[in-house]
C-alpha cells in the first residue's frame, strides 16, 4: 500500500510524465543556457514563466517567456526573480486569446540554438526552446484573499458568518442590519 501511494504522489508531481522529468534532471541552470545555448544544443530542458507576447507565423507559434524558477509542481513561482527572457517555438497553432501575455507556462524541449533580437531599443539573446510538451496554467485563485468591502468581511462565503459578523454590529450578511 505505502508503495501505490508513493508511487501515486511522485506521479502527481507535475504535468509531465516522469519520463521527460527524468531526461530533463540534470539540465543546465537557466543562467548557464542564457549564456551560452549553443553549448546546449539538442538538451531536454523544462523551463517556465510568464508570456511576454505570442507571434504566429505561416508555420510556426513563437512564445517570448519571461523565466521563472520552477516549483515541485513545475509551475513557475510568483516571484520577480528572473534569469531573462527565452523563445519557445512549435510547429502547432496556439492560439493567442488563450497563450496571452501574463499567462503562466511550463515548456519541455530541447535547446535548438540562440535568437538575436531586442527588448525595447536593447538588443537580446534569446535562448530558444523547441517545444515537445507544454502547459498552460490556470490562473491562481485568489479566493479567501480579497477583502470584501461591502461584506465587511475577508473571504465571506455564505454560512460562514452570522448576523453582525463584520467589523461593525449590523454589517457582515446581506439582510441583516443595514442591507
């Protein structure tokens, strides 16, 4: 049983198959490959971020990422630690109402060379990642975190709170003391 259940969890651990995890481990830090991407050529990485832009071209979908350290889950951490910038680069059409800037993403694919180009009136080296496997993901929830002013309570959920619950007696359920 304690087997099934490891062996469940490290299978959850990401959404990639633990195949492409275990081909990726000892890939260079993202400094190394902004460096110098040719010495990477055709190595399994797993890199992530957030979308900077998204170009389709006549055979291509080009994503710019902004890289972000990955956590267990390989999601990219909320943090504004960066190493720069990279291309990932597919031959499918992705579409850019859903692969829009500020989205979160998580690519797997090999090192396929460097990409001169510029940031604003600077000009880049973009490391380029040919896609094998990518995922998109969901927003983060907020739930819980937002504070609800005409609730006068933070994370109300209805049957949380009673009458007169809030900051303020009267204020806190809709019915009850001024609504």
């Amino acid at each position: 049983m304690a087997t099934l259940l490891l062996a469940t969890l490290t299978g959850c651990g990401g959404p990639f198959p633990e195949s492409t995890v275990e081909a990726a481990k000892d890939q260079p830090s993202f400094g190394a490959l902004r460096q110098d991407p040719t010495a990477y050529r055709g190595r399994l990485v797993i890199l992530g971020g957030k979308i900077v832009q998204i170009q389709n071209r006549k055979n291509s979908t080009v994503l710019e990422i902004v890289q972000r350290p990955l956590g267990g889950d390989q999601r990219p951490l909320s943090t504004n630690q960066s190493g720069g910038r990279f291309l990932a680069v597919t031959a499918k059409f992705l579409d850019p109402s859903i692969y829009k800037r500020g989205r979160e993403v998580t690519v797997a694919g090999r090192v396929s060379g460097v990409q001169p180009g510029t940031i604003g009136k600077r000009s880049y080296s973009y490391p380029v990642i040919s896609i094998s496997q990518i995922h998109l993901w969901q927003p983060e929830s907020t739930a819980g975190a937002d504070y609800d002013w005409a609730m006068m309570n933070w994370g109300y959920e209805p049957g949380m709170w009673g009458p007169g619950m809030g900051f303020f007696p009267g204020f806190g359920m809709p019915g009850f003391g001024m609504w």
